[in-house]
C-alpha cells in the first residue's frame, strides 16, 4: 500500500484462498494463499498476499477473524460471460435442433417467440432462465428478448431482482418473417426500440442496461439497419446482433443488399459495427472483414454449440485472434443446447480440434485461452472489461466459489493435484454442483434467498 493513511473505502468482506484468473498478460494467474478485500459498493478493494493479513486489517479497518477462509478444495474464478443467448428461447431449449439455421427460424423460433406477447408466460421462462443461467455461473448476460417491450422490460427486472448483470435487447424486425404475426412495421420497430431504452434507463437498475438488437439483415430493412443504428449512435448504446452463421444466409445477404462489398459492410454502412457491438458467429467472415472488425473495434460472440447443433459452420477462433479481434463466448440457447457457458467452454475446444483434424497445421486453443475467452474476453466483447471479467482491484466483484469436492458432484477432487490442474478439471468435468456459491458486484445471488 503506497499510502499509510486508511483508504476512504470500507470493507464489506475479505476472502482466502486460491484465486484463478486471466490479465491480458497471462491466460491463467494461480494466486495460491491470496487475500482478496472487497468494499461496500462491491468492488474489489484489494488482492494481495495472505502473510500481508497484518497489515492489511490494519490498513483497510477489518478484523482479520472476519476473513471467509476457503478449504482446499476450493477456489474463487471470475464469474462466467454469456455474450450471446436469446432467453425466450429457453422455453424450447435442447429439442428441434434437426434444421438449418433459417427453416429452424421459420419452423421453431418465430412461432416461439411471439407467445412472449403473454406477459405471465414470459415471466415464467425469464425467471427460469436468469435463475439457471446463474446457478451455472454466468455472472454477465447479454440476452435477446423478442420483438416485444414490455415483455423484454419485464427480463432487465428479472435480471436486476435476481443480481445478474445483463445487456437486454429488444428484438428489431421488420420484413421477410413467415410468422405473419411476429414482425414489426418499420415505424413501431423504432418507436418501441426508443420506448424500450428509455423506460428501461429510467427504472435506473444498477447492473442492467439496454443493447440495440436488429435480429440480423435478414429481418431488418435497410432503412430500419440504419434508424437503429442512429439510435445507438445518439447514446452511445451497446448494438448486438448476428452474422454470417450459414453460408445460405450469406448468400441471401448478398443478394438483398447488392451495394454492400460484404455482409460485415452492411451493418458498417448502417452504424452498426461500433465499439460497442457484438455480433454473433461470424464463422463465414473473411479475413477482410475481420480486419473491419478490428478497425472499429467491434467483436465477435464465439457460439460452438449452436453452430454445430444447426451445422452452421466452424469458427476459426485461432485466426479472429490473430486478427486482434475481441472475442467471447455464447451459449446461445435455444441454437445451443445448453444454457450453461461450461458447455461453451468444452465445446470450443472441441471445434478447435475439429479444426486441427481437418488440418494439423491449426494451432488448437489451451484450456487457458478458453478460460480467459469465457471471463475476461466475454467482458472485454461486450466492452464491460472496465467492470468485470477479471479480479483486478477497482473492478466489481464477479466472482464464482467453486468446490471441486461438492458432495454428489461430477467429479473427485485429487489431494495432491495443483491448482491450475483442478481448474482444467473443473471446466471439463464440473457443474452447477461445484458451483457453490455466485457474486455479482460483491453481492451473493447463489444460493438464492428464499
Ligand atoms: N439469426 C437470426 N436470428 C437468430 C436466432 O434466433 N438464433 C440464431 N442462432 N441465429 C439467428
Ligand atoms: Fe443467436
């Protein structure tokens, strides 16, 4: 501590242990026997060395018996950063996965979605998803909704009444839908989207914040794609969508927009590839458009399971990152069948061996990379790294506790084994069971309250 007087902060808890994280440096930092302080805002006060107890008790004002010990079985990571799942789809997840991404849209999703019009059945899915979602780590959630606002404000109350800390998008689209009944006119897709913000900014929940969502360029006119992107613009405010999934809508894509050079460059001739977008899949993206990417600072949401179960392509996550591309990891439910960002984990790396079959010139991802993909490049995807995504002081504390020795659990704990060994164990093996306890801006939210 470079100053001797007391910090002006208080200390609401102080943890022991060991804590696993990632820097931009390092892809895994063990700090084994650490103290980690956290203040009455949530955020993390300080994480030093366990023999510093002494004097930080004396520094920060806390009494060194109030310290959480962890066992040895045990250990804090950041929490988990969903960058891409659609939480009406939920209601359908882990069934009629048998169809290309657009009959899948057709046949399953729009049919789907436009019974979350019936708010007490959107209420039911959207406390069934945030309160899976957590429980199964993932801290940050950028979610699409569907086309309708009061049911997509009714998912940022959720989120806030549950602790999660969300992106919540209501859905734009207004052509080309087969389900009569779920599309929107040009007119009432932007006067909901505005109504949607700014009810949403109003209600002032800490951790919840409005994201501009035009399904894809399928959905959206040309003249929506650039309404919304001047919206977003005005704001400043977060832009997701999708891009380049399967090579049939690309196809489409190109022929409905013959002005545009790529698919990247209609969304960047409609101010919508910004620093604050995130767009979903990209496994058919050139390597002139990920240079786009990188230039306007714009990422990718990586979604391996939904891009296999729709057999929509592989991404070559290896080549984004030589592009300097932000990258995270999504579940993306209902594409996805599990909602759970472990599964993303192991399904990430499970493309990336895919990808050195087909050719072992490809350099596969370590379960480091993947684990520094799921936390801190989720936050740095969804331009949320100056709150979370990693345990450095200033930050919110996300956190997950996790025992590897969870009774009933998936998986046995070795004694002997060193942590980064029980970390790769725990990515490929754990569960919600090993997930004993979840923070979000130092607040426990799992196990829930009664
Ligand atoms: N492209 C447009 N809408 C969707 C969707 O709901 N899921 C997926 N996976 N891709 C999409
Ligand atoms: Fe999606």
């Amino acid at each position: 501590m470079a100053h001797s007087d007391r910090p002006d902060m208080a200390i609401a808890k102080v943890y022991r242990g060991t804590f696993m994280h990632s820097t931009q440096q390092t892809a895994v930092q063990v700090l084994e026997d650490a103290l980690l302080g956290v203040d009455t805002d949530g955020k993390i006060a300080f994480i030093r060395r366990g023999e510093e107890l002494g004097a930080l008790s004396q520094t920060f004002g806390f009494s060194p018996s109030d310290v959480t010990q962890l066992a040895k079985h045990e250990f804090f990571m950041p929490g988990l950063v969903d960058t891409h799942i659609h939480a009406c789809q939920y209601s359908y997840v882990g069934t009629a996965l048998d169809m290309p991404l657009l009959q899948w849209l057709d046949t399953y999703t729009f049919p789907v979605e436009s019974q979350f019009k019936d708010l007490q059945f959107a209420e039911r899915v959207y406390s069934q998803v945030v309160s899976r979602t957590l429980r199964n780590g993932t801290t940050t959630a950028c979610y699409f909704a569907s086309i309708h606002t009061d049911a997509s404000l009714l998912l940022g109350k959720i989120a806030n009444d549950f602790g999660q800390r969300a992106l919540v998008g209501k859905v734009c689209m207004d052509t080309n839908n087969s389900v009569k009944h779920y599309k929107e006119t040009n007119q009432e897709s932007q006067d909901e989207t505005c109504r949607f913000i700014a009810e949403l900014l109003k209600r002032k929940y800490p951790l919840v914040r409005p994201v501009v969502t035009p399904r894809f360029a399928l959905s959206c006119t040309g003249a929506l794609l650039g309404q919304l992107g001047e919206i977003a613009k005005k704001d400043n405010l977060h832009i997701q969508s999708h891009i380049s999934e399967n090579l049939e809508e690309v196809k489409i894509v190109k022929a409905l927009f013959p002005e545009s050079e790529s698919y990247t460059d209609v969304y960047l001739k409609h101010n919508l590839l910004t620093d604050k977008t995130v767009m979903a899949h990209g496994c058919h993206l050139s390597d002139k458009e990920l240079d786009l990417f990188k230039e306007k600072g714009a990422s990718l949401s990586h979604c391996p399971n939904s891009n296999i179960s729709l057999c929509s392509g592989l991404l070559n996550v290896r080549n984004v990152l030589k592009h300097q591309v932000k990258l995270g990891l999504g579940t993306d439910v209902a594409g996805g069948y599990s909602a759970s960002m472990l599964d993303a984990v192991r399904r990430t790396r499970d493309t990336s061996k895919v990808l050195n079959i087909q050719n072992p010139e490809h350099e596969t991802l370590t379960f480091e990379e993947v684990f520094r993909l799921a936390t801190l490049g989720g936050s740095q995807a969804l331009s949320l790294d100056d709150k979370t995504g990693n345990f450095e002081v200033g930050k919110d504390f996300d956190a997950l506790r996790v025992n590897v020795a969870a009774p009933g659990g998936p998986m046995d704990w070795i004694q002997s084994e060193k942590p980064k060994i029980t970390l790769e164990k725990f990515l490929n093996l754990g569960d919600d069971r090993n997930i004993a306890e979840v923070y979000v801006a130092g607040r426990k939210v799992v196990p829930f309250k009664e």
